[in-house]
C-alpha cells in the first residue's frame, strides 16, 4: 500500500448519518486508490465520556476497517510541540495578548475577510510584549501562539472543487489555555501517519489552503484534499442531535438493522440497494461525486 487515507473525528457524541456518509466516502476513496486507512480521534476539544467507543463501533458496523492503531490526538502533544519549536526557530511564532473580544472589535486590515486576524501583536515591540505577559499574568492565563503566515492567501487542489483559495491570516497555534490548536494538530498528525489523502466535510473546504500552507512552512507534504457536502435538514441546516433519530444508534433503536441504514447512505448516493460500506466500494464512481448537500428526511 502507498499512502493512507483517514477519518479523525472529534468524539463529542454519537456520529449522525451525514459523518457517516463521510466516512464511508472516505474509507472508499481511500480503498480504491490502494491506500491504507487510519482512524484518529481528535480529542484535544469536545470529549463526551464513551463516544470514541461508540464512533468506532459504529464505524465497524457499517463495515468500514481501519490499518493500525487507533491514534488519539491527545497522545501526541510531544509532535505538536516539536512542530511549534520548528516554527519558533525559523521566527514564525509569536505571542499574542489579544482578548476575543479586542480581535472582534479591532478594525481589520484592508481587504482581510471577516474574523482574520488583524495582526495586531505582530509586531511588538519588548516593552509591549512584557506589558503583554504582565496583562495575560493578571488574567492567569497564558498567550496564545500564532503563526507568523507571511501571506494572505493560498491555494489547494480538491478533488471535486477543483483550485480552492481561501484567506489564510496569522493562524493560532496553541491557545491561550494551552490546548493546541486544531490547524497545527491535523497537519501534523496527518503527515506523520503518511496521509496523503484528506476526505472530510466541505465545512472544512476553506481551511484546506491555511493547513497546506502550514504544511509548507513546517517542511511537509501537502495531501490531496476531497471535501464531500454536508448532510443537511430539511430547512438546509446542518444536520444536528435536534433533527430527531439522525444517528446510527438512533436509528437501530427504532428497528433498523446497520444494513438499512448503509442502504441510506448508498441511496443518497444514488446507489441504492446497498448494506455495506463494501457496496459503495464496489459501485461508487468518484467522477460523479455528490454536488450538493444531502437533505436527510426520515421516517420516525
Ligand atoms: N475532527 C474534525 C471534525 O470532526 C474533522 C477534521 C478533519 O477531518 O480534518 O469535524
């Protein structure tokens, strides 16, 4: 096998029909490219007690394997430090003083997309860098670490969205709590399990440029990206707890085998009369990919 695909999901709950589905795309496009598939829980964030267990066996139901071990996020702060000291000593990392608050209400640079950070502790200089530690002392929390990024923008190639660029700004990369941020931890824990193939949800389209850019900078390849539509409701909102019996485990509760429900996931992928993730290895055509979201409605 070359190379490896991946599922990382954060174990917040019980995984819906629309993660599902991503899942399964991913585990196939994976498969069908020859390629070893990992699965990695992302529990820096977001950890609900028994729901790694639970995602894992409800993966295995749908009949999606995995190659190796499980890696679990929170097992490899050593990496992500190591990562930020990369960074740090080639002078891409600085400390950051800024509330939330003051980021919201600082006036953005011209042409910045909303919400980029507007660099204001870029460049400090030491005697507002120490008022700064004083500040963040006084508050008893720590500066968050962001990224030096040098550009405004990047681009990636997606498999179906064809060239994607998207804003990137000074990114952080570790919390002022002292959590590592999401962007340096994807980045470097898929290449250091050899991923070179990133299937996900399109939510995360728009960040694919800032992780590769990342990956860049940290001396990493970049992997090619395949973003899949969301499941939706029928008002078009993301698809959530809310919506009812949306789960796996929901819908096996109310009598339906884990065969009906790949059979779900099968027909909203045009191929119906599927009851395991093998059906779709066998019979998706990734050249006619789903374009646009999925509008889950269900009996119960
Ligand atoms: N853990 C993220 C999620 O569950 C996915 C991150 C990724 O695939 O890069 O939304």
């Amino acid at each position: 096998m070359t190379g490896a695909g991946r599922y990382a999901p954060s174990p917040s709950g019980d995984l819906h029909l629309g993660n599902l589905r991503t899942a399964v795309l991913a585990w196939v496009l994976a498969r069908r490219s020859g390629r070893a598939f990992h699965l990695r829980v992302e529990d820096l964030d977001r950890v609900r007690a028994g729901a790694e267990q639970r995602q894992l066996e409800d993966l295995a139901a749908l009949g999606i394997d995995w190659d190796g071990p499980v890696v679990r996020q929170s097992e490899r702060g050593g990496a992500h430090a190591a990562a930020i000291a990369d960074l740090q000593e080639a002078g891409l990392v600085y400390e950051c003083f800024c509330t939330r608050r003051e980021i919201l209400e600082a006036p953005s640079a011209p042409h910045a997309p909303p919400g980029a950070y507007p660099g204001t502790c870029r460049d400090l200089d030491p005697g507002a860098q120490e008022a700064g530690r004083a500040r963040m002392a006084q508050l008893r929390r720590a500066p968050a670490l962001r990224l030096r990024a040098g550009v405004d923008r990047a681009s990636v190639h997606d498999m179906f969205a064809g060239t994607v660029t998207a804003a990137v700004d000074d990114l952080v990369l570790r919390r002022g709590d002292g959590v590592v941020a999401y962007n340096l931890a994807v980045v470097v824990d898929d290449a250091a399990a050899g991923v070179d193939q990133v299937v996900r949800g399109d939510d995360l389209l728009t960040s694919a440029p800032r992780q590769a850019h990342l990956a860049r900078l940290l001396g990493l390849p970049v992997p090619e990206y395949a973003h899949v539509p969301l499941a939706v409701n029928r008002d078009g909102a993301r698809l959530a707890k809310r919506d009812g019996a949306v789960t796996l485990r929901d819908r096996l509760e109310l009598g339906e085998s884990a065969a009906q429900v790949m059979g779900r996931i099968g027909d909203s992928l045009g191929l119906p009369g599927c009851t395991s993730a093998a059906d779709v290895l066998a019979r998706w055509d990734p050249a006619a990919p789903p374009d646009a979201p999925w509008v889950v409605e269900l009996p119960g």
